[in-house]
C-alpha cells in the first residue's frame, strides 16, 4: 500500500493526544484506516487494552507497522521554557479609555503604594515617637479621625508614652485597639480614660516584629490593588458591544498594570525589612 502524505496525516491526527487513552471509535478509526496497521508498545506505552485488544498508549513514543516495516514515531514536546510565559496585552490607552477611565485607574492604583510608603514611615520606625502615635486613625461613632482630635498625648519619660482621653472617654477603646493594629509593635495598656504605651527596647525582636509588620502592610497593598484591578476588569465587562477580543486585552492590561504596582510595592517592603534588620 502506498502511504501517501494525506494517509500519514490523518495517522497523525489520530495519535496527537498521545499521552491520553484512545477511546474505542478512535481506535476503530486507526483500523478503519488501514487493517495492516498495528499499534506496538514499549514497555512502558502498555498500560490496559480495550475490548477491540488493541493496545491503548500513553507514552509519547509509539511505533507503527505498515506492511512489516516499522516506522517509530514521537509526540510532539511541549515548550518547557515558554509554559510560565504570560501573554502580553496589545492595546492602546485611547482603546481602554472607551471602556474605563485610564488616568483614575492608574491613581488610584499608585494611590495603594502612596498610601504603603506613608505608613512605612509613620509606623515602622525604630524608635516610635508622640508624633507618629498621633497620626494613627481612630474610629469613634462610625468615622475615622486622626488621634490627636480625640485625644492628647504626651511623653512621660524616655521609655513611656501618656494618652489621655478625658475629652471622648467612648474612644479609649477604640485608641487601644488602633495602636495596636498599627504596625508599631506597640502593647498599650488602658486604666480609665488614661491609655499608657510602653515603649519597648531596639532589640533584635523588636526589629523582626517590625519586619513582620512590614509585610503585613505590603499584603494590606496588595489586597487593595486587587481590588482596584477586579473593579476596572468588572468594568469593562460591560461594555458588551465592544468585541470580545478588545475586552479580553483591556482586562489583561489591567492585570499588567496592577502587577507592576504589586512589584513596586514588593521592593518597598524588601527595602524597609532590610532597613529594620540590618540598620548599618
């Protein structure tokens, strides 16, 4: 029999899911093909036969016999260096602009990392000051305000920090409890109204709890540049006129964007845990 190029790829077809079990119409097709082909296992391509006993392959190599002469044959390996190779979005700005707001969302995506490098420096100091305790947000009554609006504080020696909260007595809870989710690595105490905060030695677990905080801090970012980026994607899902393939670009460029401030958020937090670890 002549095996003409049409006949070895329609072979070829057959046996392109060779890692994969035959099911019996496939392996009907081989034979409808041509009754002299065999299929011929390694020992390692046998793994169970079906009811036409034939052999079902699972390895990527396999042999075929045409007319008593065999001919070996490979699947196809797959590209290892490409497999974590991300797609890149081809799109304009003038593109995405008719589907979401570009500018707002490149602000407020940098607004993420503003916001990480502010706390970083209110926050993680070695050595935690009144002026910093004072900028931390207290909530009172359903808002948010700075705590030096609801409350005074003051130095009462070298090691100890004074809050006093006669003005609103309600937030001296709300006062504990934002300092210590504040990231300062700081254990106030409440008696009243008066909340004292020890302030604790440069030690080197202290500093590691800094550094513990600091990554927090970066996942608290993170989170929020997710947020930003599933907003726009959202977004842009609505734009039902649009092609498909236009939606799918702008949704994958907002992905590149949110990745890139995830990236400057990362060498923030690396730049700062290495500041508190290894200050010389």
């Amino acid at each position: 029999m002549q095996v003409t190029p049409l006949y070895w790829r329609n072979i070829q077809n057959l046996w392109k899911r060779s890692l994969s079990v035959y099911t019996k119409n496939e392996l009907s097709n081989i034979r409808n093909i041509s009754p002299s082909i065999q299929l011929c296992t390694s020992s390692r391509g046998l793994q169970k036969r079906s009811t036409l006993n034939v052999p079902l392959m699972y390895s990527s190599e396999f042999s075929v016999l045409m007319n008593g002469t065999q001919v070996r044959c490979y699947a196809k390996g797959k590209d290892k260096k490409g497999k974590d190779r991300k797609s890149k979005s081809h799109i304009s700005d003038e593109e995405m602009n008719e589907m979401i707001d570009v500018e707002q969302m490149h602000e407020d995506m940098a607004n993420a990392v503003t916001q990480l490098k502010q706390d970083y420096i209110k926050h993680l100091s070695l050595r935690s000051s009144a002026g910093a305790i004072e900028s931390i947000m207290v909530e009172l009554e359903g808002d948010e305000y700075p705590l030096q609006e609801v409350a005074q504080v003051s130095r009462k020696s070298p090691k100890m920090l004074i809050i006093s909260a006669v003005a609103f007595p309600q937030a001296a809870p709300s006062i504990v409890k934002a300092i210590q989710d504040s990231g300062m690595n700081l254990n106030p105490q409440q008696e009243g109204t008066t909340i004292y905060v020890p302030l604790p030695k440069i030690t080197r677990e202290h500093r590691e709890g800094l550094a513990r905080n600091a990554k927090t801090m970066f996942q608290k970012c993170k989170d929020r540049l997710r947020d930003v980026s599933n907003k726009y994607i959202k977004k842009s899902k609505n734009h039902t006129e649009l092609s498909e393939d236009l939606v799918f670009q702008a949704q994958l460029k907002i992905r590149e964007l949110a990745d890139e401030h995830v990236a400057e958020a990362e060498k923030l937090m690396n730049a700062k845990q290495k500041e508190l670890l290894n200050p010389n």
